[in-house]
C-alpha cells in the first residue's frame, strides 16, 4: 500500500513538473523587454586590457576636462577570480600607464626576475641550452597576474570606473539595421533546461554605449560574433591556439628560488607536437608551473591534461616538488598564437576587438600581457575622440562609432614592432619544416635574424587547428602512467582547486 502511494505521489508531482514546464513560455530574446543603460563606454572584459583602457578613459577625462561614462562587465564573480595567479610581465604598458606605480604602497609587482633559462627535457634527464634573447630579456616580473589585474580594478574604481563583476555579457546589440553595435546585452536568469522562463526569470539589462570595446580574452562568444558578423578575419590568417595547463605550489622553502624562470621544451611532448613547459618562482615562496600544447596536435589520443600531470614526473619537476611541498590552485586558458598574421581587422562600427579578443601574444617571449595592455591604452584614446565628437546626448543609430583610427596607432606603435619581429616563430612549425625543422628555423630567426627578413610565412588559410588532428585510426593510443599523488592527480582532484563554483 505504501510503495502504491508512493508511486501516485510520485506520478502526480511528475504530472504537475511537465504541467507547470507546458505552460512555461519558451525564451525569446528577441522579443523580451529588457531594462537599459546609456553609457559612453561599455567594456566588456575586466582584464589586463580592458581595465587598461578603462584607466586611460579615466585620465583623458581628467585632462581633457570632458566628463566620460565607462562601465566594465565582468563575469566573474571579482575581479580577477577568472585569471589564475602566475606570469612573467614586461612593464612596458605598465610604465606608460602608471608612470608612478612604484610609489604606490599596494601595487603587487615585488618580485623581480632574478635569472632566465630554458631547458631541453628528454625522459630522463635535462640540458640548459640558449634560449631566444626575446625571452631572456631581464627588467620583468614575476606576477599573481589576478592580482596584478584586481589592483588594476581597484585603481579602475576610484578613478570613477563602474565595475561590475557576475555580469557576463551575452549578446551584442545592433542597430535596427544590423550595420553597427549599439551596446552589450547581459545575461538572463531563471530559464529552465528547455530555455523557457521560470517565475524567477530577470532578463538580461542592455548597456547602450557610444563605444564597445570586446576584451574578453581568447576566443570569446561576443567576439567571435562581432568578427563573424563584420568579417573582420577577412584577408587574413586563420587564428592558431595554444592550450595553457597551469598549478601554483608552495614549494618547500630549500627549493624555492625567488624571481628564477625556467622555460622547458622536449619531454614529455614527441617530435611532431608543438609546446613547452615551465616554472616561475614567485614571491611568498609561491612556484607556478605549466605546460602549454599546440591545438593542431595530430594524435587524437592524446590529453593536454595527462601530459601535464606526466610532466612533473619527470626528475627536474619530481625534485622542485617534493619536501613540504603544497599545490593551491590549478587552472586552464587558451591562447592565441597566430601571430601578427592571424590578428583579425581590430575595428567595426561602434566598437573595437583588444587584449587576446585579437590575440597578441609574442610568442618567443612567452609573454602578451604588455601588448595587451597597449592595445587597451590605444584604443581608450580612440574611444575618447569619439566620444568626444559626437553631438547626441545618448548613444545613438544615426552616429556609429567609427574606431578605425584604433587600427592605424597600433599599426604605428610598439606592440606591432614587437609582433612583426617574431612573426615567423610559431608558423615556421606548420611548414613542412615540421617541428624540428621549427626549432632550429627559430633559433636561427631569433638569435641572428630577429625578424629582418623579405618573407612572412602564412598561417595555411582555411586550415584549423583541428584540421590537423589525424583519424584514430591512423594513431597509437598513449600510455599514460598512473597518477602519483600529491605531485600528480586526476582531473577532478584538480578541478576541485580551481575556486570555480
């Protein structure tokens, strides 16, 4: 009897869930009226960039004498809890920025680089060999970039930035002809699995901004819209990634060797995959330490995670983590590796892409936060002339914001001299010079060359990263070695360290 009125229990409230999900109206985000903001500019993307651009909005205000409204989205839930601690900055853009960064009392950049190398792995053992004087370059920081960027906020904040974290943005708005953006719509709440509309559903608040600046990182959604609706990858390369597997260690203290960086290649990646390892000893005793791979790898049994994991198997890394050692955080990025030749049309009307929404990353430096930081800075005085030249008194259809003068000062400043000079590094793996091949073309392009030469070599045009990737039939299945905690640990015991909820 009992089981019997369970089941009928069970069957009504089941009948009430598909009763009460029919009468739900199915989601339309075309056709939901949403609360709205007008705004001078509205930044998507509380990073390195964006807040860069946020800052410089700010300062042209002050000297300029023109009042700007600027509002940066953010979705995560602070600023800088989406950007895992470890990196080496050049303070290049920093310096520019904020000429007197030193003399904050709070600024995060205590440790400097002390010493640089790079290291050849084979399975066993490991061989100090000449690294490119891009990345030996001294006069650069170890960082926590997330605390780097939340100080970055915080300046952001008391020079009158309205910095919103937990709001992500979620799609474009246009003009009612479709030709310009208008300004960023956020994201809904309340939608059911099925998309439709709970009781508890808020739809999403629409920022209408004179200027939108995308900075979002790599391979962001509102980017990939904007390029894909404004063609702006036209005449240019396909976009090359690069996937970044990081941890940060408390390492016992006779291990720990403040401001060293070491940058790895070989073992445990095979002749025919692109990527390299390494370690950067932060300040507070703090180690991080990772392994970026290639996206075009052809194998597809193989797993950027495992590989990571077996890389610290390896006797160097076994070393550097053992005593009273303590991994605190994991986390994982993608990166944009093109190059200068994979970087998309960087304007389109009524906005602009900066940071790793365009993708500059030097490649041989291992090193892209200061060209992003630029390009923020850049398009900010852009953005300001804008603003400062239209008449309406909110953002308006009949004055599209045109950011090309962007385009030409980042065409004319130091991030593309910095980009053209290694333009050949990361394409020269992708000719049929193969990754050996783009070793050795590296080294020669980096340490006698540096760039000054008549050819660029072309990322393959219409060929992905995952065009590479060979049937499995065609491959050997890898033998990973069993994890070894602590220093090694399945994805889930990883995932649990990476503060995500």
């Amino acid at each position: 009897m009992i089981v019997r009125l369970r089941g009928q229990h069970t069957r009504f409230v089941r009948s009430l869930h598909s009763t009460a999900s029919r009468s739900r109206e199915l989601f339309d985000p075309n056709n939901v009226e949403r609360p709205t903001d007008d705004v001078d500019v509205c930044i998507v993307g509380a990073g390195p960039a964006g807040l860069s651009a946020a800052i410089r909005l700010k300062q042209l205000e002050q000297d300029k004498g023109r009042e700007i409204r600027v509002v940066v989205l953010e979705k995560g839930a602070e600023v800088g809890s989406h950007i895992l601690s470890g990196a080496v900055l050049e303070p290049r853009a920093l310096n520019e920025l904020l000429p007197d960064w030193k003399q904050r009392s709070d600024h995060p950049l205590t440790q400097p680089t002390t010493s640089t190398q790079m290291r050849l792995f084979t399975k066993n053992r490991s061989f100090r060999i000449p690294q490119p004087p891009q990345m030996a370059k001294m006069g650069t920081y170890v960082i926590s970039l997330s605390r780097v960027t939340a100080w970055l906020g915080s300046i952001a904040e008391e020079m009158g930035v309205e910095v919103y974290p937990g709001f992500a943005g979620a799609g474009l708005v246009y003009s009612k002809d479709g030709r310009s953006v208008l300004g960023v719509r956020t994201n809904e709440v309340g939608l059911d699995r099925q998309g439709r509309m709970k009781d508890s559903f808020e739809p999403g608040m629409e920022f209408r901004a004179r200027v939108t600046l995308l900075a979002e990182g790599a391979h962001g959604s509102l980017s990939k819209e904007a390029i894909r609706r404004f063609k702006l990858r036209e005449g240019r390369d396909p976009q090359t990634y690069g996937l970044g597997l990081k941890e940060v260690w408390r390492v016992d203290p006779s291990k720990y060797e403040p401001g060293k960086v070491v940058h790895t290649m070989g073992w445990p990646l095979d002749l025919h995959t692109y990527g390299g390892g390494w370690a950067y000893h932060m300040a507070d005793g703090l180690v991080t330490l990772g392994l970026v791979i290639g996206l075009d790898y052809a194998n597809p049994y193989l797993s950027p995670y495992r590989e990571f994991q077996r890389m610290k198997h390896h006797p160097y890394f076994r070393d550097l983590l053992s005593g009273e050692s303590t991994r605190i955080a994991y986390g994982a990025r993608v990166l944009n590796e093109g190059g200068l030749q994979s970087v998309p049309k960087l304007n389109f009307p009524g906005g602009a892409l900066i940071g790793c929404s365009a993708g500059f990353v030097n490649v041989p430096k291992i090193k892209g936060t200061h060209n992003a930081m630029k390009s923020g800075m850049l398009a900010a005085e852009a953005a300001f002339d804008v603003v400062a030249s239209q008449t309406s008194e909110s953002p308006s259809e009949d004055e599209p914001a045109d950011m090309s003068a962007y385009e030409t000062s980042l065409r004319n400043s130091w991030v593309h001299e910095d980009l053209y000079e290694v333009r050949n590094v990361r394409p020269s793996f992708n000719t049929p010079l193969g990754v050996v091949g783009g070793v050795l073309y590296s080294g020669i392009d980096t340490l006698l060359l540096r760039g000054r030469t008549p050819w660029t070599f072309r990322n393959k045009l219409g060929l992905s990263d995952a065009a590479h990737t060979k049937r499995a039939s065609e491959c050997k299945p890898i033998d990973y070695p069993p994890f070894e905690p602590p220093l090694s640990t399945d994805l889930l015991t990883s995932v649990s360290l990476t503060a995500i909820t």
